[in-house]
C-alpha cells in the first residue's frame, strides 16, 4: 500500500492530518492512503509558492529558459512511461487500450506544446510612437500574476495538471496543486519529475486533501488566481469564496453536450464517434457527447445500430486489454449513475442497451454496464443533467431547427458535435450551436497552441489552452516611455504659476 505524502517547497511533506483511503475502481481494494490536508498544511505550500516568486529565480528566468524545465518534465515522464500509463489505468480506471494515449501521453504531448508557446511570452508589444502631445513610445507587457492555484478532478488527473500547471508556470508564477483525493497518483509522478529536474524549490507545489484544503486554498489572501475543473455546482462555490479575496478565476465545469445527426450523416460513423466520445474513461469526461439528436427519418435505423454497437462493448476491469469500458471512479459515483438511470426510466425512458450488471466482473468495482436510453425529450433527467457515466441519450428531432434548438436548451455550452456529409451545412448547424467547441464528423480533438478551450453559460468561466489559455495566467501592464526632453511642450507646463 502506497503512502503519499504532500510535495511543499521542492521536498515530501507528511502531515498530522487523518488520512484518506484510495481505491483500485476497478476491484475496490483499498491500495492507498493520503493526508486530508489541514489548513496548516495549505498555508505551508502557499508560503512556499509565494517565497518562490518572491525571492527565487522562476520569474526572473527567460521564457525560453521556463520552456526548457517544461521539456526535461516531459522527458522525465516519458522515461517511465510504462509504469506512468499502468500507475493511471489503476487510479482512474481508465483502460489499458485508452490510458497509454490520453492519460499519459497527452500530457506529455502538452507539456512539449506549451513550451512551444514561450515565444508569446518573450517581448514586449510595441505600439506606433506617437506625436502628440509628445514624442513617446507605448509598450504592452505581460507579466505573471504571482501564485496559481489549480484543482484537477479525478478523470484526468495528469492531463488537467499539465493543463494548469504548464502555462502557469512558463508565464512565471509559481503553483500549487490540489487533486481529487480519489486520483492522486498522476500528480505524484509529476513531483518526482519535478525533484529529477531540479525545478526550483517552491515552483510546484501539491497539497493532498478533500474540502477543508479545498477551501483552504481558495480563500487563502496570498493566491492570486484559482483554476479549477469540476462540477458546476462546486465551481459556482469556488467563485464565491474567490470572490472574498478580488481573486481571478478560471473554471472549467460540467457539460451535457449535444451531437447532431444531420439527415444526411454517415450512420456508422456518427454511432462509433458518439458511443467512443460518450463511454470513454466510462463516461466521465465533461466534453462528452451524451445527447444524441437523431431526425424522425432515421431514428429507427440509429437505434438499431447503436443497440448492436453498444451491445458489443466489453465491460471489465481497466488493466484487461479486451476491455471497451471499465468502472466508474467510486462506489458512490455508481449509485449516483445508476440512480440517474432509475430516474430517466420512471420519466419514460426506455433502455435499448445496458442497465444490468454482467457476471465475472470482480465484485468490489464500481461497474455500470455501457447503457443507451431511447425514447425520451429533452425535458428527461438523463437529457438535462450531466451524469458522468457511460449513458447515452438518444432524442429525436423534427427538422434542423428543431435539432438547434433542442441543443440549445440546455444550461450547459460546452462542446458538441454535428455529423453531416454536407459539410457546408453542418458548419451552419455548428455555427448555431451554443457551445465553446464543436467538432465536425469527429470528437475529442484538442490543439492546445492554436485552439482555447472556453465553456459558454453555466459551463465555464475564461478559457484554457490556445493563446488565450497562456494569457490567462498574466497580467498585462501598459508601459510608456517619453523620448522627447521639451517640458513646454508637456500639458502640464507652467511658468509663474500659471498654466500655458
């Protein structure tokens, strides 16, 4: 059994604190514990953090110079990938098939695009010199906001951390990190890089924990901007507690996102994409397509090959090769999706695939089998709330404008997806759709140097990756210099006490 420890000020931290215990989701064995963090503890790291901008070298360091550290994480990752992707697949969940790519190579991949991004960070912005009232030149400069702190939720540990983390700290702040108690194994391999490199004492920081951490850190004076990923509801909590302090956030919260079949779609293609983009890492991720809107002409034939593509989904434990879907994060996540399903069922759903548990599954996982629900409005519980399970919901719509506006009707915008042969219609479609991301024939794509990630209505506040991403973690300051030496030709000249 694994004991983690917190990572404060460049070296392992134990705490007084009671410890928590982790578990495999596959198996339910208890295989970790870690502290649940007092406010001492959270007040320790961000001291660290604060003497590391203060008096450290990190801010005073080239971006180029950041960018390199960035790299050698990478590489020191990339060095134990193996034992990176299998520690993943046992903390998350997420399987075999799936972990090496997007749990651990991901965030590799990111790592090495971010610190391609430095250059955006390494000269001022001039602006023309202007004439009058005087000869001066105006400068715009970026400079780091101080100490970030960035809460990762359990789906993505090592992924939301590298999406945190690395911006912040090429800008030049210094970080602390709280994960999901749940998942804490990705954030632990990212502090034994960070000894390997060398980074400097106090640039990152990782406090284990649950609430009291949680909210230790978001009210705490000396943290200048708080990035979170979570739910809605405890997103809205963060950004009060925030507010109490003058804090800037960003938040990355839930979705209930939308993939429109156009009449014309590829069948085969828009079911593969939508069933991979709604079971994978069991459903629990927030850009999830989980509502799928079919047209009256065609739902007949998408429900039957969703019911034969669904029903070929193997559901087991994360590490067997053979597995399409693995568990769920928690037995309490399980109750809470089986409990949605319940629900949507009694509203008048109808199950065409899943819903049941298989037997030879280990008997401590936290299993929900792959299930689709027809035959329900958008009205049904399984269609408005974000479940962050392996569920569909197939809802079918009239014309394309009533597609929109039924992908419309939601207090979510995060992504979406339209299929469609016609591509300059699906584009139209796409350009309707309330959401920060949306994919044509596809899901799940990222680019973090090109494209920023900002969820619309109730799905976020400010955005991650792309230029704007990097810029969120700055703050910008207009510096101008006056290159003339002619007082009387300033505004504010006087002789005798009186203005000119």
């Amino acid at each position: 059994m694994h004991r983690y420890l917190n990572f404060v000020d460049g070296a392992w931290s134990d705490s007084a604190a009671p410890r928590l215990d982790v578990d495999n989701p596959s198996t339910g064995e208890v295989v970790a514990t870690l502290p649940d963090s007092t406010t001492a503890d959270v007040d320790a790291a961000v001291a660290a953090a604060r003497r590391a901008f203060v008096d450290g070298p990190w801010a005073r360091m080239s971006p180029a110079d950041r960018a390199d550290v960035v790299r050698a994480l990478a590489a020191a990752l990339e060095a134990r990938f193996d034992t990176l992707a299998d520690g993943l697949v046992a903390d998350t969940g997420t399987t075999a098939r799936l972990a090496p790519m997007l749990q651990a190579g991901a965030p590799l991949a990111h790592l090495r695009d971010f610190a391609e991004m430095a250059p955006l960070l390494s000269e001022p912005v001039p602006f023309p010199i202007q004439t009058t009232p005087g000869l001066g030149q105006w400068e715009l400069h970026r400079e780091p906001l101080g100490v970030v702190a960035g809460f990762t939720a359990y789906n993505f540990p090592l992924f939301l951390a590298v999406w945190k983390a690395a911006p912040a700290m090429l800008a030049g702040n210094t970080v602390v990190l709280k994960p999901s108690p749940l998942t804490p194994f990705g954030l632990n391999a990212l502090a034994e890089a960070c000894l390997e490199v060398g980074l400097p004492p106090g640039v990152l920081n990782i406090v284990h924990g649950d609430r009291i951490a949680g909210q230790a850190l978001v009210a705490h004076r000396d943290v200048d901007l708080v990035t979170f990923t979570g739910s809605t509801e405890v997103g809205k909590a963060v950004m009060a507690a925030a507010a109490t302090t003058a804090k800037e956030v960003m938040l990355e919260l839930g979705g209930k996102s939308p993939g429109i079949v156009l009449p014309d779609a590829n069948a085969e293609l828009a079911v593969r994409g939508t069933l991979f983009s709604s079971m994978m890492n069991s459903g629990q991720a927030c850009v999830a397509t989980t509502r799928m809107l079919v047209p009256d002409s065609r739902y007949d034939e998408f429900c039957e090959l969703l019911a034969e593509r669904a029903g070929e989904m193997v559901l087991g434990p994360a590490d067997d090769p053979l597995t399409d879907v693995g568990p769920v994060i928690s037995a309490r996540q399980r109750e809470k999706v089986e409990k949605f399903i319940a629900t949507a069922v009694e509203q008048g759903a109808r199950v065409l695939v899943g819903n049941d548990r298989p037997d030879g599954l280990p008997a401590g996982g936290h299993y929900v089998s792959p299930t689709v629900l027809v035959d329900l409005d958008n009205d049904n519980v399984a269609a408005k709330d974000e479940i962050f399970g392996p569920v569909l919901s197939v809802i079918r719509y009239s014309d394309v404008e009533d597609a929109i506006r039924i992908a419309n009707d939601s207090e979510y915008g995060l992504a979406a997806s339209v299929w469609g042969t016609d591509l300059g219609r699906a584009r139209d479609v796409a350009s309707r759709v309330q959401s920060g991301l949306c994919w044509i024939n596809d899901v799940a794509q990222a680019d973090v140097r090109r494209t920023p990630f900002a969820g619309k209505k109730q799905s976020g506040v400010g955005s991650e990756l792309g230029t704007d991403g990097l810029y969120a973690y700055t703050k910008t300051k207009s510096l101008y210099t006056a290159l003339d030496a002619d007082i009387d030709a300033r505004p504010y000249s006087a002789v005798g006490g009186e203005w000119e």
